[in-house]
C-alpha cells in the first residue's frame, strides 16, 4: 500500500499550461476524487500519475519512490477507464487474467486471484461471457475486477460510471465505495459529477483551469467553500450569488442587494465588520431558503419576496425558480407549498448559513 504526493507539478503543451502548481498528498488508504468541469485538468493529473503523460516540471511520489521517469508497468498502479477497454474476442476471465499473463504470474495464482475478484464482484457466473453479453454495469465490473486481480498500491479511475445510466450509477458507487473498504488501497477517483465526488470521496479535489481550488472533506467543502468557484460548484441547486454591499447602521450589520435588504446575525458578524461600506458577493444555498409557514423552528430568518418563474417538482423536494427585482434565485422548499408559476410568494432565509465572498478576489470572507 502506499500514499500518493504530487509536488510543484506542472503539464504544458507547448505554450498551454494545462495543470498549474498541483501539489497535495494523498494518504495511504485514502479514497480522493478530483473534480471539476470537463477540462480542468483532471484526467491529466490523474494520467501523470499513472505514467501515461510526461511531467512538465516537479514530482510526483507513490510511497516514498519518485516516479516520474518509471515506466507505467513498474508504479504499482492499476488503473479503470471511462471506456472499460475490455478485448472483445476475450471471455471475463481471460479480461481478467490478461495482465497477470503478461507479468508471468503461475496460473494456480492467477485463477486464484481472478475467482476471489469475480466472487467479490458478482461476476462468478458471467467468467465464461465475452463483453458484448454482458451489460454496461457488467462490464464495468469486469473492468474494476482486472485491476482487482493486480492487487496494486494505488487504484486509478477515470470516469468509470459515465457510461452507465442513472440508475447503474447509484448502486455502482456503493459498490466501488464498499470495494474500498474491503481492500484497504489507496483509490484515485475522477469525476465531473459532484454528486459522485460528495458520495464517495474521503476527501475531494476541486480543480478549475489546471488550478487545484480546495481540498477538503465533503462535509467542509459545502459548509466551508474557499472561493466562488467551490461555492457554486458543489452542491445541487447550485448556491444562489448576489452583487450586493454590507451597510453597517446603528451598530448592526445588513446586506443590501438593492431589491432585499437582509441582516448579519450577530454572532456571525466579526470576521464581515472590515468590508462594512463595500461591495461583496452574498451567497445563500436553495436548502437555505424557505416557505415561512414550512421554515425549521429557531432559525434566524430575514424575508424576501419574490415573483415564482417556474416550478419544479422532484418528489421529495420543491425548486422553485423566483425573481426579486434584479436579483434570480432558486429555493428548495417543502413539497406540501402550494404555488404556481406567476404567483408572488414570501421566502426566508436561515442567515446563519449565509457567506460573503470578496468581490475582488472572489475568496470566502471568514
């Protein structure tokens, strides 16, 4: 087993800097997704590590072995595609097997390893199948069952559930999470999907423009983004942003937008008392806004009204798309609201899970 340390690292083509300045460690046994809109470097930073992109500039370590100039083959890693890449005139086991053959493995250690990844993976009756008999969830069970069967130090996946549907990839999730937890490896997990990245991540790697933006727990993430591009990145709805100046009067603290004027609570005031006067970006997630006649008791609420442009019912949760002056924003409220599209209606806001970005620098104020 071993931990994973990327160190001042660097990926240019040509004049393009695609990965700017990554570094962060990954512990042994951890499961770290990174995340982030198509683009953002990713999939690159994760192929370096594997070996399969040249570093520009610094290191990268698997355990305590700097890696940057050893082959693929000898890192210890086993690696997951969005693809699967399975061989299409191979049966699951010889999938399996392949890369055990080619290292010359004894074939009583092979099947071995081969029967003990089928039976953990449900695949023990498909071993005979080749991959155009089996399903997308299937083979994407095959595909984690090769890199099972290497036994290596570190897990690599790229996108392995992109190609399933929605349903697939929800139990699939639990299925790579509990795999985790039954080896005991180190997993590097990537993904565009937040909702993946939320669900499974011991920790989670934000990235934007080859940019590594926060690292952080799921939990923290949400609770404490860093910047804008975290707030607005992960969770769903995304969080609501406002242009909007804080106003300091008669020794209490307010955001004005312009068209609502809402209130600092008091014991939330003390790291926002410089930017009093000046102009900040507020933040307030959907969840945080509420029907009054449905808001959880206790909350410090400030009301805002608004004119509903469209409504969206999800079953357990209520969207509603509202306009207040200039100012859009989305609500997630109690399914029992009665409301229709035209109508005005009256939110609360639980201002103790409001944020305040710098206007300037767009880093959370705290």
């Amino acid at each position: 087993m071993a931990g994973v340390i990327y160190r001042h690292v660097y990926k240019r083509f040509g004049d393009i800097t695609v990965i700017n300045d990554l570094s962060m460690e990954v512990a042994d046994k951890e499961f770290i997704v990174f995340v982030g809109p198509s683009g953002c470097g990713k999939s690159t930073s994760l192929r370096m590590l594997a070996g399969l992109e040249e570093v520009s500039e610094g290191e990268i370590l698997i355990g305590d072995r700097i890696v940057n100039d050893v082959p693929p083959k000898d890192r210890d890693i086993a690696m997951v595609f969005q693809s699967y890449a399975l061989y299409p005139h191979m049966s699951v086991y010889d999938n399996m097997a392949f890369g055990l053959k080619l290292r010359k493995t004894p074939k009583s250690e092979i099947d071995r390893r081969v029967k003990e990844a089928a039976e953990s993976l449900g695949l023990t009756h498909l071993l005979d199948r080749k991959p155009k008999a089996l399903s997308g969830g299937q083979r994407q069970r095959v595909a984690v069952g090769r890199a099972i069967v290497r036994e290596p130090a570190v897990f690599l996946m790229d996108e392995p559930l992109s190609n399933l549907d929605a349903k697939l990839r929800v139990s699939a999730r639990a299925e790579i999470s509990q795999l985790h937890r039954r080896l005991g490896t180190t997993f590097i997990y990537v993904t565009h999907d937040q909702v993946e990245a939320m669900t499974m991540g011991d920790r989670i790697a934000v990235m934007s423009d080859g940019l590594l933006q926060q690292i952080d727990t799921p939990r923290n993430l949400y609770n404490y983004p860093g910047n804008i591009f975290v707030a607005g990145f992960i969770g769903s709805p995304s969080m609501n942003f406002f242009d909007a100046t804080l106003i300091g009067e008669e020794g209490k603290l307010f955001v004005d937008t312009g068209d609502f004027r809402v209130h600092v609570p008091e014991d939330r005031r003390q790291p926002y008392n410089n930017y009093a006067g000046k102009e900040v970006i507020f933040g307030m997630r959907p969840e945080n806004l509420h029907a009054p006649q449905f808001a959880p008791p206790g909350i410090d609420a400030a009301a805002i009204e608004g004119t509903v442009e469209v409504v969206e019912l999800l079953g357990h949760e209520l969207h509603l798309y509202v306009n207040s002056g200039k100012n859009s924003m989305v609500a997630t409220v109690d399914t029992r609201l009665q409301v229709n599209a035209g109508n005005q209606t009256q939110l609360v806001m639980d201002m103790h899970h409001m944020h305040l970005f710098d206007k300037a620098t767009e880093l959370a104020i705290r």
